[in-house]
C-alpha cells in the first residue's frame, strides 16, 4: 500500500492508483477468514482503546493481517507519527488475548472480524471503521439484522414523558414493518425504543459503549437479557470494558453507520444524539427530526435539525413510509417484512424522461418552477444541485420542490433529491 492510501477522506483509497488497487484487493478477498486475519482483527479490536484508533483507519486500504503485522517504517510510510508507530509495535507485542476470549466465552459473546461475511458493510463507510464487532445474539437474530432495514432511534436520556411515548410506537411501528431498530440502551429515548420494537415483536439491536459482558446502566440489566435473548447487542470494544465520556461518541458513529436512516426523538442543544444525527448525515444517512414547542430547550436540538433540513417526523405510520421510501435505493436488497406496494410504483430515477418534462411545464405556475423542472429534465439532481439554476439558497428550492411534489410534478429520487415523475 502506498503512502497516498492514507490521505483519501471518506472516499476510501479511490484517490491514487495505488490506494485503489489495494482497496479493489481488500475488497476481493472479503470473506476469506483464515486464521492470521481473524487474529490480527481481534488483536486490532483489543486496541480500540488506546490511543492508537487512528491506525484503525488504515483497515479502509488493507486488511487487518497487513496492518497487525506491519513494521514501524511502514507505519509511518502510512502516515503514523514515528513515535506513534513504535509505540503501536510494543502494545500489539503485549495484547493480552486470553482474558478477552475467557470473558467472551462466560457472557455468551462472540467476536465477527472486518472482512467477515457477518460483519455489516455499512461500517467500511467509516473513517475509522472497527476492526471487529464483539456480539451477543443469536445466529439467527444477527443473520436477520444483516438482511432487513435498519434505523437508528435516538434521544435525551431524561427525555419526557410524551417522548417516551413517542420513541416507544415509533419503534414498534417500525419493527412491525420487519425494520430492526437499533439504538444505544441508554436510560430515556433508547430504553424506550427498545422497548417498543421487543413488545410489537421485531428486532432491536444495542451499540454500547462498553464491553458486551457489562450492562450499563444497571437499571437496564432486565431489558439487556432480554433484548441479547430477542435481539442483538454489540460493541467495539473488548469485554470487561467500562463505558467512558469519550466512548459514546464512538459508539454513536457505529450506530449511525449500521443505520439506514436516524429518528432524533427529543434532544436538546447538547444531546449527544446530535452528534449521532450529525454521524449519519455526513454518511449520507437520511435524518428525522419530531418537532417541539419553540420555548422549550429539550426540543431546541430537533428543531435546530429541522431547521437544518431534517425530515419531520409526525407520525409513526408516515415515519414508516417515508423511511422505506427515502432509503429504498440506498437498501438494495434489505427489505422490510411488509414493504410497502406504494413505493414500488413511486418514480425512480430511470423513470425520469422528457415527456414527463413537458408536461409539468405546461402545468404549473409556479415560481421557479419551469427553471427548476427544465433543469430536472437532464435527470435527478440534489437541492445544492438545483438552487444555482434558479438562483435561489437550497432552504428555498426545498420549499419550491415540497410544493411541486405535493402538486404531482416532481418526486423524490432519494434523500434531498428530486426527478421528474414518469
């Protein structure tokens, strides 16, 4: 792997000829579990706590075996510090691997490497993806999570009693629909996602930020057995481990990324589920948002995402819908239990054509319409896209389009993108 493999963003190693064919062989071999690889993943995953998790990085260009196994000279060719990639040397001489594996084995866990066939893909979109998942879940349960939808539910740990009320039905209309809900087992908007999916009888899976032998919190213990019995629980970090202020921002990447979209349920200015919506934006992720009166700073985080352009969220039934809708693309073949027959007729983009161009032009009034419509015309563009054609900011060309869509003349494409209907 070249030097240039590590200065490529989120793009992966697509920027040098180099990095591209170390990335195109990376991904060739993916699957391929023979006993170096998952050794030196799981030897990864122990220093997930250390101060060497941007070397981490480095998994997005070459697998694991490659990067255990490496000389300090070529870690610092990839872009380590030459004090950094000694130091990295003598940890990884002095991991120590039978107390993880003893503590795996006494709580039921498992350990699924990067480049395994049961490790979610999404997670490579990461700067830093996980060298490895430590998980406690049935096979059969962590088979389904890798195959259906996924959407991250989030919010306030002292969320109100109405927010409660509102992640729980959102969460169990979801899980109804065959979407796995996934969120963090935090005390508030998380306990109660969880709970809602498990009553309607679907499929959750927790993030933690600590090793998966420690239930935190406490007052979760009764719903983590349940949901590890149910559902799923993961985590990046080693067994034993004790969550910390700087591990639930990890833990927060990991879920955005396993989701398909995030649901912020009540968050104020400082939630740290805003720095999961903000993790899933930056993924590409669609982002939800349920409103709140204006006065009241618990709701000030999820009008500020709307403000910014979230989608609201006002009804679980609709959530459903538009989830599936503004995700089908990006899911290929992950689909819920009961899809729904709707979006199957909405318009892709292989629908948009000239004919339908024309005639929305000569139906509409609009201001900035025929701009906005006859710049459609050459195919599906994104608000950024859009607001140079007719001159205007992207928070103005989203009204406009939210009007022509309601009016039939245009559809989504995905999220924040729009075509012309067939």
């Amino acid at each position: 792997m070249s030097p240039e493999a590590n200065n490529q963003g989120e793009g992966g190693a697509a920027g040098s000829r180099a990095g591209r064919e170390a990335w195109i062989a990376w991904e060739g071999s993916w699957g391929q579990l023979s006993p170096a690889r998952v050794r030196a993943a799981r030897g990864l995953s122990l220093l997930a706590t250390t101060r060497f998790r941007p070397a981490l990085s480095l998994l997005r260009e070459c697998p694991p075996e490659e990067l255990w196994s490496a000389p300090s000279t070529a870690l610092r060719s990839w872009g380590l510090s030459p004090r950094s990639a000694e130091e990295f040397v003598v940890c990884r001489d002095r991991v120590s691997w039978g107390t993880t594996a003893e503590a795996l084995r006494e709580c039921g866990g498992r350990f699924v490497p990067v480049g395994s066939p049961e490790y979610p893909r999404e997670l490579m979109h990461l700067t830093v993806p996980p060298a490895g998942l430590f998980v406690r879940a049935a096979l059969a349960n962590w088979e389904r999570l890798l195959g259906v939808p996924r959407v991250g539910v989030v919010g306030t740990r002292s969320v109100s009693v109405s927010g409660a009320t509102t992640a729980g039905s959102f969460s169990a209309a979801l899980a109804a629909a065959g979407i796995a809900v996934v969120s963090g087992l935090a005390l508030g908007a998380d306990g109660a996602a969880h709970r809602g999916a498990l009553e309607a009888g679907g499929l959750t899976v927790a993030v933690l930020g600590s090793g998966v032998d420690v239930a935190s919190p406490g007052r979760h213990r009764p719903l983590y057995r349940d949901l590890c019995e149910r559902g799923a629980a993961l985590s990046e970090f080693p067994p034993g481990f004790k969550a910390a202020r700087w591990t639930f921002p990890m833990r927060n990447r990991i879920l955005a990324a396993l989701s398909d979209a995030v649901v912020v349920i009540e968050a104020g200015s400082r939630s740290g589920a805003l720095i999961t919506a903000g993790e899933a934006a930056s993924l590409g992720r669609p982002v939800f948002a349920v409103p709140g009166p204006i006065g009241r700073d618990s709701h000030r985080g999820c009008n500020e995402l709307l403000y910014a352009g979230a989608i609201p969220a006002l009804d679980s039934q609709l959530l459903v819908q538009d989830f599936l809708y503004q995700t089908k693309n990006e899911r290929g073949n992950r689909r819920g239990d009961r899809e729904r027959e709707e979006f199957d007729g909405r318009p892709t983009p292989e629908s948009c054509h000239s004919e339908g161009r024309r005639k929305a032009c000569d139906q509409t009034e609009h201001p900035h319409a025929r701009l906005l419509l006859e710049a459609l015309g050459a195919g599906p563009l994104s608000l950024d896209q859009l607001a140079p054609v007719a001159g205007l900011s992207p928070r103005e060309v989203s009204a406009a389009m939210a009007m022509l869509e309601l009016d039939g003349l245009a559809a989504r494409a995905g999220p924040a993108t729009y075509c012309l209907p067939a």
